[in-house]
C-alpha cells in the first residue's frame, strides 16, 4: 500500500488531472474513490475542515486541497 491517498469523484476534472500527473510521474497512489466508498467521507471532512471538495491528497502527512498541476 502506499503512502499517498488521493481522495476522487469521477466527476471531478481535477481528481482526473491529479491521477493523471501521479501516473506520469510514476508515484504510487492509492485511490479512494467518494462515488464508492462513501464511508470515507467523514475523513474527508475531517481533512478539509467539513468542506466538499476533491481531490484531496495525503503525502507522507501533508494535505492538499484541490490540484494545481504537477511539478
């Protein structure tokens, strides 16, 4: 299992772009997709202080809201 969660929702763009630059970069990821696991919401929330919004990425501890494009 990897270290980096990427929470997703297939209706997201962003989710899509994050996913998309991981894959390119190489970087294993495990993805928890919302559309499917909905028991993972509220550790979402809990991430994003109650807010809705994907991506939402963990690496090595560090929470990113939303995805500006790889680096």
């Amino acid at each position: 299992m990897s270290d980096t969660l990427i929470y997703t929702h297939p209706d997201c763009a962003y989710s899509s772009a994050a996913k998309m630059d991981y894959r390119k970069r190489k970087i294993e990821y495990t993805e928890i997709d919302l559309s499917k696991m909905a028991d993972q919401i509220p550790a979402l929330l809990e991430l994003t202080n109650g807010e809705r919004v994907t991506p939402v990425i963990v690496e090595d501890g560090i929470v990113t809201i939303g995805f500006k494009g790889g680096t």
